[in-house]
C-alpha cells in the first residue's frame, strides 16, 4: 500500500506527468459532453424502446460511450477509424507494399500507415452515417427528413466521427496512454453506473446467492483475464561472440517473448461482425417489408440467429478461427527468424533459417490454441452469466472486458515508465 501511495504522490509531483493527466481528462469530459447532445428530430419514446429490444445496437452503444442511445453528435464513436485499421491490416496479406511499410519501415512506415487509416475513416464515416439514418427513418425514430436535413444529419455525424478520431490522436500525443482505446474505455465504464443501479433498484433478497456467485465469478475473470493477457512464451535466445581487435562482443543469452494472447480484441470484434452484421440487414429487411414473404423469411433467419444456443456456438467458433486468422497477419515467424539471422542470434538446439522459423511457427500454433480458447470462452461468458443469475444489466464481457483490462494494463505501464524517466 505505500509503495502504491508513494507512487500516487510522485505523479502529482510530476508536472510533466500531471499535465499529461489533465489533458486526458479534460478531453474525456468534452467527448462525454459531446456524446450528450442528440441530432435533431428525435422521437424519444420510440429510441427508448427500439434500443431496449435491439442486441445489436445495444453492444454498439456500450462502445459509442452511449451516444448512440442519444443518437448524439458522436454517435458512431471511433468506430469507423476502428474498421478502416483492420481493413489496413489486412490489406497487407495481399499488398507487399504495405507489409513492408507497416513491419520494415519503422516508426515512419507505421505514421504514414496511420495516415492511410485515418483518410480510409472518412468514407467509412460516410456510409455509415447514411445507412443509421435509413434505418432510423425506417424505424420512425426520426421523422421524414428532407433533403436538406438528410444532408445536414449525415454531415454532422461524420464530422463527429473524426473529430472524435482526432481527440483520440490529441490524447495519444498530448495525453497518457492510447487515445482511441481510452474513448472506448471511456464509454464502456460510463455504462456501469446505470447496469449497477439497475441491480439496486430491482434488487431480490431470494436471489442472494445468485449475487455472490455472480461478484465471485467476476473477481475470478478479471485475475484470469489479466493473467492470460501479460502471460507470455519465452523462447531462449543466443547472441553469437564475435571478436574486433582485443574485445569481445556478443556472448548474450536473452529470450524472444510470445505473448499467449497475440491477436488482442480483435478476434471479438471480427467474430461481432460477421454476427451482428447480417442481424442489422435482417432488421432494415423487416423494417422496409412489414408484411410478405421476404418478411416471413428476414424473421425466420433472425429469430434462428438470436436463439441463445446458436448464437453462443457461432460466436466461440468465429472467435476461436478469427485469433489464428489473425495471429497469421501480424505475427510472421520468418521475418523473426531472418531478423535473428541477421543480428547473429540463434535459438540454442534449432538451425538458424528455416529450421527456426519452423520452430517458432510450431509454438505460435500451439499458445495460440490457449488464447484462442481462452477469448472464445470470455466472448460467450456474458451469455452463460445471463443463463445462470438472471443479471443482464451489468454483463460486461467480450471485447469490453478485454479492452477495460487491457487500457488499465497500459495506463499503469505508461505511469510507471514516467515517473522512472523522472527518476533517472
């Protein structure tokens, strides 16, 4: 506790550190204060309910900071710019151009890779922007727009879409910590308020140890989640001696980390995707055709989706292939092994090259098998918590449990390396 307390009082020492503390608060506040103010022509009554019967914009507002719930200035939060990232990060499977940019390039190749995915949000913005509104048309929760207010709708949500992108670049450069990753964390905890009050207010003595067992099991996944994301694979390393004149270099032994969750949160969000994409067509379907067959069928896909056993199998399944899928992208076990090669490093027992390229592709294989369990198993948690207690309000889960573990990992790292440069 003091080691804790002390360094609490050396961050507001800190000036630099301090300030950087602020500036991310205060840029938190006006993304809140943003994510307040609603687009005009809103019907309230029928947001309300449409929401409270949507699953998938439910989960899309968890991660808008609930401006989608107000369908505010902000509502597609860093959505888009989230997308055109992995749309970037995939395009380097079929371009070698941007592999090389992105892995070979250093920090200069990846700002200007950055770049690219920025621009790509825009468009992205664009279109999403014009399909919300279709369907919120659709739905009566605005009313008949003209032209005018269509365009002035579209723009305006956009236009909140990338300066939300560009707050989270100020906080990154300005502030403490990943500025994107903060918003989404952000959004994510402004939630817990109103899921906890809601347990309060309905709370059921008879269901007590249903309370206890669900605060146990959570206090249990949050160690397990922390565990498995700093959990690494250390793989030895040796540096060859190489004699120059009268000195000796090289001779060190050291080891190559492989972390066991290599592919991070993004498994969950692909696996959300190709879930969840299909149910917002089926309902704009529905929507557009009250009555006939493609209606009839729209329904019957819809209701075989939502159906708990289903989507729970389908979700651990796209998650589980999504973390090899992945991993494959980013993780190139011959680059490493060239690298290796390159620095006179060997690992001891394995043939430099090939051979150890092998080997590190055959123990990629295997820690991923456990990482890719382990976010199949977190992805379906919140609906196993929801069968057993009955408690949805605060079903944090999937991709929010990882990214609020993750964030509080990061920002603790990014302190402590701030106060021992303050120090040193």
């Amino acid at each position: 506790m003091q080691t804790f307390l002390e360094k609490i009082r050396l961050v507001f020492e800190d000036k630099t550190l301090r300030t950087r503390i602020l500036f991310t608060l205060g840029a938190l506040v006006v993304f809140r204060a943003l994510a307040s103010i609603p687009i005009p022509g809103i019907d309230r009554v029928k947001l309300v309910a449409f929401f409270a019967n949507n699953q998938f914009f439910g989960l899309l507002n968890v991660f808008s900071g609930g401006g989608l719930s107000n369908l505010s200035l902000v509502m597609l939060g860093v959505g888009p710019y989230i997308t055109a990232s992995i749309i970037m990060q995939l395009l380097t499977m079929m371009f070698d151009g941007l592999k090389r940019m992105y892995q070979e390039e250093g920090e200069a190749g990846r700002k200007k890779f950055s770049q690219y995915s920025r621009l790509l949000a825009v468009p992205l913005a664009l279109v999403q922007s014009i399909g919300f509104i279709i369907l919120l048309e659709k739905q009566a929760i605005l009313g008949n727009l003209s032209s005018f207010d269509f365009t002035v709708n579209v723009v305006v949500i956009t236009t909140g879409s990338i300066l939300l992108m560009w707050l989270g670049e100020l906080i990154t450069e300005f502030g403490i910590g990943n500025g994107v990753s903060l918003i989404i964390f952000s959004g994510i905890v402004a939630a817990l308020p109103r899921g906890i009050s809601q347990v309060l207010f309905s709370y059921d003595q008879s269901k007590l140890a249903l309370y206890i067992l669900f605060v146990a099991v959570a206090f249990l996944i949050v160690y397990a989640v922390v565990y498995i994301t700093e959990a690494e694979r250390p793989i030895p390393v040796t540096y060859a001696k190489r004699v120059r004149g009268n000195r000796v270099y090289g001779g060190v032994s050291t080891y190559l980390p492989l972390r066991l969750n290599q592919a991070g949160v993004i498994p969950i969000i692909f696996a959300l995707s190709i879930l969840l994409f299909p149910q917002l067509i089926l309902n704009f379907v529905i929507g557009s055709y009250p009555t006939g067959t493609i209606h009839d069928v729209a329904a019957t896909i819809l209701s075989w989706l939502a159906n708990g056993w289903t989507y729970a199998i389908l979700y651990f399944l796209f998650v589980f292939l999504f973390t090899y899928f992945y991993t494959a992208v980013t993780f190139d076990p011959h680059q490493i092994a060239e690298n290796l090669q390159k620095s006179g490093a060997f690992i001891p027992g394995v043939r430099p090259g090939q051979s150890t390229s092998e080997y590190i592709a055959k123990i990629l294989t295997r820690i991923t098998l456990v990482g890719a369990t382990f976010l199949g198993f977190v992805a379906v948690l919140p609906l196993a918590m929801k069968a057993i207690t009955g408690i949805t309000s605060v079903a944090i889960g999937g991709t929010a449990l990882l990214i609020v573990v993750s964030v509080v990992i990061d920002l603790v790292k990014k302190v402590d390396a701030q106060i021992s440069m303050r120090e040193y």
